[in-house]
C-alpha cells in the first residue's frame, strides 16, 4: 500500500484491511515532505497494525514549488506537483512487491485526481501494469496488480467511505505547510476543510463555532 498519510491512502489501507489482506506499508520520503505528513504515515500504519512500514529516502525528489525557476507544464498544476510522480512511486512498489511476493499495489487514488493530474488517469494505470510484468518475471508470473479501488468516488465520498470504515480521520494529515499541526491556511487545509463540509462529515481535525463544533484547530 503505497500510504501518505492522507485521507485517500488511509482509506484505501482500511478498505483493504476490512478486507483481510496482509498489509505492508510505503512511503516515499522526498525532498520537503511536511513533517506531519511523514508522522501521519506512521501513526496510520501502526494503527491499521500492518507487518511493515517501509520508508524509502529520496532527498533528491522534489515538488515543483521547491525548484527554483521549474515552470509548471500545466496552470491547474499545484506547487506540490513531482514531475513524473507516479512512474517514480509505483517503481519503488513494484520492486517491493516483488521482494515480498505480493499480490497487488495498492493506490488511493479519487476521481478528483484524474483532472489534475494525467499519471492517476486509467490509460496511464494500464500502461503501467503492462510495464511491470515486462520487467518483471515474479510480478507477472504472480499476476501482480495494480489496485485503485477508490477511482471512481470524489473526496467527499471518499470522506464518508473512510467514516463507514471507521478510519482514524484524525491521524491522517493534508497541509502543504511544514510543521508538525496544520496551518489551514494552505490549498490543503482548505480542501480539507471544503471536503468535509460537501461530504457532512465532522473533521475531528478542525472544530469552529461556525460548524458548530469546538477547536483542534483555526481555519482562517
């Protein structure tokens, strides 16, 4: 399970745990990584209780924002886009899942995604399954696949899906902003918050007299 620490990732952890599956746990470490994210990530995967949690350095990968002069190839193209992400992540996957004879890759991808960024689309995802059974005998001997299963739901459903499931909502993490709580300010915190709201959900992480709830947070 490629795991974040955010809500679709822990989501998807949780899915597959209900599920029964035997669990294993990564998670990319790369250049700039707010600290909350990267504990998120932990205290999610100790919560679902997985075999392991493995965190891969790459201080050399970063997100566009932290370039400087890097211009974005697309305007709807946030700061925190990493060029070629996807390939990068699920390359590190691949190779784990074939270390550890795994049956399937785990994403925690929405359907939000796929209009912002072209390697969470489907073609891509075929293209790239194809991609690790050519490089690999043990992967495609085992049929190892690359599973998705919240592609087709928007956050807001993905919020309530995560409720349903009793996911720990209040260990995952969503600001841009480095620091160890989040900042609510950031596009983050601010889709967080958005999500919520659409979904009708109460975010243990941020209660305002304005949603009638008291504070872990200040949304400004």
């Amino acid at each position: 399970m490629l795991l974040s620490g955010g809500i679709d990732s822990a989501t998807c952890l949780y899915l597959a745990k209900k599920r029964g599956y035997r669990l294993r746990a990564l998670t990319i470490e790369f250049s700039g990584i707010a600290r909350g994210e990267l504990e998120a990530a932990k205290r999610v995967a100790a919560a679902a209780d997985v075999e392991e949690h493995r965190i891969v350095a790459m201080p050399d990968l970063r997100e566009a924002g932290d370039v400087p002069g890097l211009k974005l190839p697309s305007a709807k193209l946030p700061p925190s886009y990493i060029p070629q992400r996807n390939i990068i992540f699920y390359g590190i996957a691949a190779s784990y899942a074939e270390e550890t004879l795994a049956d399937y890759i785990l994403g925690g991808h929405n359907r939000d995604d796929r209009s912002i960024f072209d390697d969470t689309k489907d073609g891509f995802f075929s293209n790239l399954q194809k991609v690790i059974w050519a490089g690999s005998k043990v992967l495609r001997d085992r049929r190892t696949t690359i599973l998705r299963p919240l592609r087709a739901m928007t956050k807001p459903q993905v919020i309530r899906f995560a409720e349903s499931l009793g996911v720990p909502l209040e260990l995952t993490w969503s600001c841009h902003a480095d620091g160890t709580s989040h900042c609510w300010n950031c596009d983050g915190c601010s889709a967080r918050v958005r999500s919520f709201l659409e979904a009708g959900v109460a975010d243990p992480l941020l209660q305002t007299p304005e949603l009638g709830r008291g504070t872990r947070g200040k949304f400004k």
